[in-house]
C-alpha cells in the first residue's frame, strides 16, 4: 500500500489527503488493528513522504493550488532528471 500512497503524492502532489479505514464487515480486533496500524504505520509513513517530497499543506500555501512555487520548480526538475 505504502508504494502506491508515494507514487499518488508524487504525481498529485495534494495538499490533503484523505484516508478511509473499516469499509465493510469487520470485527471489533480487525477495526482496532486497523486503526492501529494507521496511526503507527500509515500516517507517519506518509508525513516522511510528504516531508521528503516537500510537500505542504493547504494552509501553509495561497496560491489555490496547494503547490508552492518553491515545490512545482523542485517537480519539473525532478521530471526532467527522470527524462
């Protein structure tokens, strides 16, 4: 899961994301692991990755797009390495 979550912030680079846990029938062990596991594992996962991505929040930018300039530069250089 983790892999997919990175290639979503690399290529959206959103400045929220949401996640949604329990769809479906699970029991009340799987709903607590599962909670778990995103508060131990997912969610801080996803903070490094937004940190070594240098992506920001949608409060820490003005712009609407939720990408600060400082952020799409370091992108398009990016794209144009991998090129």
């Amino acid at each position: 899961m983790l892999p997919k979550v990175k290639h979503v912030l690399e290529y959206l680079r959103p400045g929220t994301a949401f996640f949604w846990d329990g769809d479906g029938d699970m029991t009340h062990e799987d709903q607590v692991r599962s909670m778990r596991l995103y508060g131990q594992e997912l969610i801080p996962a996803v903070k490094e990755m937004a940190k070594e991505l240098d992506l920001k929040s949608s409060f820490e930018t003005n712009d609407g797009t939720g990408v600060s300039p400082v952020a799409w530069a370091k992108t398009k250089e990016r794209q144009k390495a991998k090129a």
